[in-house]
C-alpha cells in the first residue's frame, strides 16, 4: 500500500465505530516505520478535532484501519424538539 493511498482511510474501532479518516501519518526517521497516525474527527460542516492514535493500537490496515480499542463516541449535541402545527383547510 503507498501512503497515498493510506492517507483518507476510514479508520474503525474495534467495534466498528468509525472513528474518522487518515490525516497524517509519523514516522520514524531511522527506521521507517510507522509510529502514530493522526485521525481528522468530523464534527460538523465547519469544525473538526483531530485524535493521535499509536502504532501499536492498530490492528490491521487494508480496505479500513482497524484498532484494536475502543475510541469513546462523542457525546450526541443538545436536541431540541418541535411540534408543528397544520391548518387542514
């Protein structure tokens, strides 16, 4: 896999959660190895957090990054309800 492709992956818990996508990713300059990526969370249209996940909290990388934890889902924004009325005339 080139890292290209890497970057934009759906990344899942281990419950299958989907965590966020492939932001960036650090290596080590003497080894080349991987050793955290950085996820992009989508909060909303115009506001997003990002999460630093260590190499060794991955479990697989194909099709999906897999981890082998669970992420906390975010809690849910505030809702408010409405009750609309209408006229049947």
């Amino acid at each position: 896999m080139k890292i290209r492709d890497f970057l934009g992956s759906t990344v899942l818990d281990k419950k299958a959660y989907e965590v966020g996508k492939v932001d960036n990713v650090d290596f080590n300059a003497e080894t080349g190895q991987i050793e955290k990526i950085t996820l992009t969370l989508q909060k909303n249209l115009f506001s997003k957090d990002e999460l630093e996940i260590e190499f060794d909290d991955i479990a697989t990388i194909g099709a999906y990054v897999i981890l082998n934890k669970e992420i906390p889902k975010p809690q849910d924004e505030e809702t408010v309800e409405a009750t609309i009325e209408v006229d049947d005339e």
